[in-house]
C-alpha cells in the first residue's frame, strides 16, 4: 500500500509540496482513481507552467489510460480552457496540474467531472482520497486507454470574445501582468485583437516565477503592475493569477479593486441586457452587489464561497453571472464555469459603453460602500476556530446571525462574515460599514474577538 499525506486533498482540489506531498506515484494513483470514480470513457488533461507540471501530467495520463480512459492531452493551458474543452466536446472529466496562485514549490490537480462540474471535499476528492487510503482501486475493466493531443486554443479565443462587442472598445492604454503564468499564452493572442495600448509585465511563462508570485491577491505580488500603470498613465491595470482563471484590476491610479465591487459592475452589466436575472455573490460580498440587482429588479443569491459551490448553484438557479470577492467571475454562457479573460473584456466593454475610466465606473461604490478588505487571522487549532465562530455568534446575537459559511451578521448599517481559509490555517474577516469610521470601529470590534 502506497503511503501519502491525505491533507493534500484539500476541499476545492489536491494540492501541497513537490515532491514530498504531490508526486508521480501519487498523481498517476489519483489519475486511476479518478477515472475509476467518474466511470470515465474520455478525459482531458492540461497543465500549468511550472516546473514540476510536465512529470506530473505524464504521470496522471500514464494512471488515467492505465485504468481504461482514452486521454486527450490539450498540453500547457489555463484552467479555464480545460473547462472549456471539457464541457464544449461533451468529456467525461479532466484535470489541471496546477498549484493555482500558490509559490513554485507546490504543485496540485484540479478535478472535474461532466460539463467541467467540479468535484469537492464534499463529492469526489474525498471519495478518490478514501479509495487510495485504503488501497481499494478497482482493477481495470477496460484495455489500455488511447492518447491524443488536441488544440483548443484558437476556439477558446473565439468563444470568449463573443461576449463583447469588439467594434465599440476604445483605445485604453493598459498595463497587463501575467506573473509569469499561462495567462502570458492567452492575453498577447487576445489583447493583439482589440484596439487597446498595453505595457506588457511577466509574459514570459516561467514557473520559476522570476519576477512575482503569480497571486495578485498580495499587494507585494502587484508592485510591478501598480507602478507600471502610474508611470504611463494607463488606464487600468490587470493581472492574472498562475493558472489564469482569476483576474484583478487596479484603477488608472493604481488602486486595488475588490472582487465584490467587479461584480456589482458585471452584474449591472449583465442585468441592463437581461433584466430579472439571476445573480450569485458569496458570503464576503458587499452590498453594493444585492443592492445594484436589486435595483435592475434582478434576484441576487447568496452563496457559499467556493468555486465547486459556485458552478454546482449556478446551474441549479440558472444564473446569468456570479462573482466571488477573491477574483472567481461565473457566466452561464460559459457553461457555468469561472473565466480569467471574460471578465476582463466585459470591464473593457463597460468602460467604453459608458465613457467612463473604470475610476469613475467605482466612484458611486467606493462613495457609498466601505470595506475592510480580506483580514487573516492565524489560527492552527480547528476546535479553537469553532469556539471563535461560536464566540461571534454569541457575541453578536442582536444583530441578524446566519451560518451559510462561517458566521455572518448583518446591521442596518454594517456587517461582516468570518469563516475559516479552507485551504491554509488562517480565520479570514471581511466586514462593510456604512462610512470609513463605521468600517474601522466595527472592524477593529471583531477583530478584538477574534484575536482575544
């Protein structure tokens, strides 16, 4: 029986350090498992840029065509072409290797099943963790599975522009940061279609990531980006992380734009073209989300954070679009996946409709709403964390307590959610007030809780 850490399996993918948690013996028993979970016929395969992706790859195909599934191999892509492939050519699955946004000492896979859904903690990662666990792999019940390799980059070029108007972008002078991720494959082929002035920072796919971390999540990871968009006077700035399936913005002064304010703008923009929409925002929101659907007469859903979550509700509400606050935008016309490009071209889109720079797009927002942005809290006991929640709830029970993901409670004027990081020891608080002091005082409230 092959020995391995279990914590590897995390509750959105697999994920930990090459080689001592993530390696080929263990990526080509997950690629076994996988197949043997799903029943799968035909799969895709893809991969990031890092070092250790190629041996990973060939190792998760060698256990996938092992236990009888045909592989296509669509090569060094984002995660969202695998959805892409998966979902458009009607697989049974398929799997990125990738670590996502963390540092090049980790690598990891991202599983879906049919039409790209992904598997989770809760269906499917679990299943293929117990299954290795305790050595239960069934035998294969089918010969050898084939190999080819596929090309899906063009078409995937063509299926994200359809979701603009390429005739109306305006000339914007840009400054785009691919951290030396896959999105260094993606946004030259599709920046070099629009009209648009781009500075061009880490293209050069490099999983060494000689330059940044590929997370733009951290203010040091932008440096570049911020100070590259303030020397030329751009108007906005744009990053991606490693595997390219999360996009950022700074505005044309450099300022950091929360994901919740991206997807009050989207939804707004999705709503005046289908009006009593659905939209989905998760639990960290601000309210500027609910509050602009509602608005349009829209229905505005709250959902659990997660990208599993997100697709899996997405479907079962049918809804147009869905944001999270850590960069993850969901379009139903994407197969109800996440895209790290759609948005960027939408916010292009919207800029160009209105005349407005995207500072003046968020001034009504940053006017009205005022977030804490994302605060962590390190926190290594899981018994002290759900004290901690259990200590807010009570602590906070005169205002409306609920506990879709975490605990959130929500004021007239302010509110906040506080739920453990599903994939580091962390306790992470968001919170919104109704003006700067409200926001600070509140903040600093349930911070003296947590931190207590």
């Amino acid at each position: 029986m092959m020995t391995f850490d279990s914590g590897v399996f995390k509750a959105y993918d697999v994920r930990g350090l090459y080689p001592s948690q993530i390696n080929e013996p263990l990526t080509e028993q997950i690629g076994r498992a996988f197949v043997a979970h799903l029943g799968a016929r035909r799969i895709a395969v893809s991969r990031d840029m890092r070092l250790s992706s190629p041996a990973l790859a060939a190792a998760f195909i060698d256990g996938a065509r092992t236990q009888g599934a045909d592989v296509v191999d669509i090569g060094l892509m984002g995660t969202d072409q695998l959805y892409f492939a998966v979902a458009r050519d009607g697989l049974d699955g398929g799997a990125q290797i990738t670590a996502s946004h963390n540092p090049g000492a980790y690598n990891g896979i991202k599983l879906v099943g049919k039409q790209a859904l992904p598997l989770s903690g809760d269906a499917g990662i679990s299943d293929i963790r117990d299954m290795l666990l305790a050595d239960a792999v069934p035998a294969p019940t089918a010969p050898r599975g084939g190999y080819a390799e596929a090309r899906v980059f063009d078409d995937y070029l063509e299926h994200i522009l359809r979701f603009i108007d390429q005739r109306v972008i305006k000339p914007f002078s840009l400054v785009l940061d691919a951290g030396s991720g896959v999105g260094g494959l993606v946004a030259p082929a599709l920046f070099d279609r629009l009209p648009c002035r781009t500075t061009r920072l880490c293209f050069e796919v490099d999983g060494s990531f000689p330059n940044h971390e590929a997370n733009p999540l951290i203010e040091e990871n932008r440096r570049d980006l911020v100070e590259a968009v303030q020397a030329t006077s751009a108007d906005a700035g744009i990053a991606w992380d490693g595997d390219a399936d999360r996009c950022f913005f700074v505005d044309g002064t450099g300022e950091f734009i929360s994901g919740d304010f991206i997807t009050a703008l989207l939804a707004d923009a999705f709503l005046r073209k289908s009006p009593g929409a659905t939209v989905l925002y998760d639990v960290r929101a601000s309210h500027a989300v609910k509050d602009i659907v509602a608005a349009h007469g829209g229905r505005a859903l709250m959902n659990r954070v997660g990208h599993a979550f997100f697709k899996h509700r997405m479907r079962e509400e049918d809804a147009v679009f869905g944001g999270e606050v850590t960069g993850h935008y969901y379009f139903r016309e994407n197969f109800f996946a996440d895209n790290g490009f759609i948005p960027a071209l939408l916010i292009l889109e919207l800029m160009s409709a209105r005349g407005q720079t995207l500072r003046e797009l968020l001034a009504p927002l940053r006017a009205r709403y005022f977030i804490s942005g994302e605060i962590n809290t390190e926190l290594d006991d899981q018994r002290l964390v759900a004290e901690k929640l259990d200590t807010l709830a009570s602590r906070f029970a005169d205002g409306h307590v609920y506990r879709m993901d975490g605990v959130s409670v929500e004021y007239p004027t302010w509110h906040f959610n506080v739920r453990p990081s599903n994939t580091e020891p962390l306790i992470r608080l968001n919170l919104e007030g109704g003006s700067q002091d409200e926001m600070e005082t509140r903040r600093d409230e349930v911070l003296a809780v947590i931190r207590s």
